[in-house]
C-alpha cells in the first residue's frame, strides 16, 4: 500500500532519527524552494471533497464559491484550482457559469481544473461535453498519449474518478494527455498554464497515483 504523497496533517519537521519516504523529502523540498507568498485562488463547485483538497494544497489557500467571484483578482494569486463538483451539470447552465469561465478565458494566472472544473475549462474554451450512459467512479487505469513531466515518464497510473460527464471534443488550442477506457482524463492548454483532470488527486491517495500527478503539477505551475 502507497503513502500519501503530501498533506498538511504531516509534520513539517520529522524527529533527526526519522527516515521519511523519498516523496515526502521531495515534497518537503518543493515546498521550501518555492516559498510563495501569494496564497492559491481555491474555488469551490460545491466539491463534497472540499477539505481533502485543501488538505491536498501546500500552503495556504482563498476560498471563493463558484457563485460568488465578483472582485476577484487573479494576479493576485500564484494558482487557480477549480474544484469538482455536482449541483449541476455544465452544460446548459454556461449562464450560471459565467463568471468562473470568464475567469478561464481571461486570467493569466495558471489553472488546474478538478473533475468539474475541468469541464468549465472545456465548455469556457468552446469544446464539447456528452453524458455518459451511466455514472463512472472508482479507481482506473489512465494511459498517457502524450508526454509530460506531470506523470514522472509513466506510461500508465491508477486514479479515482467520479462523474457523469465526458469530454467529446476538445477546444482549440488543448490537447489530450491521457486517456481510459471511458475517454479523455487530463487536458493541457498549449499556449497558456491550464490542465484539467477528469479523475480526483484527492481522492484515495494512499491507492492511487493522482495526488503524484498533482504536486508534480503543482510544482510546475508555481515556477511560472
């Protein structure tokens, strides 16, 4: 069985005697390199697993309802996480939405769009969504079709998805990064600093991969 790759509950200082694994040294080390000052823009779709996110975020983090982002200045935030969600589906309800995906279309801050999220970045970029036949969740077996330093040269990693809604065709400018068996689950925008997953990073993390995928994102994204 795998160890978490990060959270707060651990200890920022481990005993001299203790021999932690070799991710927690690396995300140690992340952390105090990077060092930020401006704290991660959070906004909650009304995710049910909105305290295993931020248990997931190094740092401290604002949190900002979906429906409540009058005033919010994305510079003034190192990242953008857009959480999961499922009050309602994304299609059909662009209006309500409006905000969140203005803030896709226009921020220069970098972005990781979680489940829902994700499907904000898609339907705010002009590409297309489907319902599937019938909810998937649980954990699966993601393949990589296109590289990124994201998945560490794995080839494929066992995350946890749960939703009810698939990718059907990308927006211009992202392109797939990995696949399952029920269609696309991580998208990268080529220009600009925005990844969505369709799977849960904080969700199973001592049985899946996606709390790796996560931080190594993480750290990529604050370099920018």
């Amino acid at each position: 069985q795998r160890r978490a790759y990060w959270h707060k509950d651990l200890p920022m200082h481990l005993p001299a005697t203790a021999s932690p694994p070799p991710t927690l040294c690396a995300s140690f080390r992340m952390r105090n390199k990077h060092n930020y000052t401006m704290p991660v823009l959070l906004i909650d779709n009304e995710t049910i697993l909105l305290e295993k996110l931020k248990k997931l975020i190094p740092g401290r983090e604002v949190i900002r309802a979906w429906d409540d982002l009058e005033g919010v200045t994305p510079n003034n935030y190192s990242l953008i996480i857009l959480s999961g969600g499922s009050k309602f589906p994304v299609v059909g309800n662009e209006e309500a939405l409006f905000s969140e995906m203005s803030l896709v279309q226009n921020a220069e801050t970098p972005i990781i769009g979680i489940c829902y999220g994700c499907e904000v970045i898609v339907r705010s970029s002009g590409g297309t969504l489907e319902l599937m036949s019938e909810k998937e969740r649980g954990i699966i077996t993601i393949d990589i079709v296109e590289h990124d330093p994201i998945f560490n040269d794995k080839g494929a990693l066992q995350v946890y998805e749960s939703h009810r809604w698939r990718i059907k065709e990308l927006p211009e400018h992202y392109v797939a990064l990995a696949h399952s068996k029920h269609g696309i689950e991580a998208i990268r925008h080529t220009k600009r600093p925005i990844y969505g997953f369709q799977f849960h990073p904080e969700q199973c993390v001592n049985e899946t991969d996606g709390d790796e995928i996560f931080m190594t994102l993480f750290q990529k994204l604050i370099r920018i």
